[in-house]
C-alpha cells in the first residue's frame, strides 16, 4: 500500500495516458490496419499508458527536486 501512495502522481498519468491512448486509437487511429499501434486499440492503449507513466514520472521527479529545494533553502534561513 506504502508504494502506491509513494506512486501515485504516476498512476494518475498512466490511467491518463491510458484513456488518452484509447480515445486516439478511437479518434483518429488507422482504418486501414497497416499501422502496428494504431490499428487495434490495445497496443494504443498500453502505448499510451507507458507514455503517461513516463511523464508522471518525470514530473514527480521535478516536483520532489523543487520540494527539496525549498527545505534546504527553509533550513539555511532559520
């Protein structure tokens, strides 16, 4: 349980880019089936998944970097 809450702004963007990567498979993706991702909803799904793990990632590592910033910079004041 521990982890989830230590991971949570990343599942967030998963299930984000999860719907994302459905909803443009939906939308847009490829009728012809030539198309490796966007032909079946699946792999857009699961690539979209991937993508917004990345980026919640990338995110909570910046958010964490500030955060850490702000207490050193707390720290030295007082």
């Amino acid at each position: 349980m521990e982890a989830l809450k230590n991971r949570r702004l990343q599942l967030i963007f998963l299930v984000l880019g999860a719907i994302g990567g459905f909803l443009y498979w939906r939308f847009i993706g490829c009728t012809s089936g030539s198309c490796a991702i966007k032909s079946v909803w699946y792999w857009s799904t699961l690539w979209g998944a991937a993508l917004g793990y990345l980026v919640g990632d990338f995110v909570s590592d910046i958010l964490l970097k500030i955060k850490k910033k702000k207490e050193i910079k707390n720290d030295r004041e007082v």
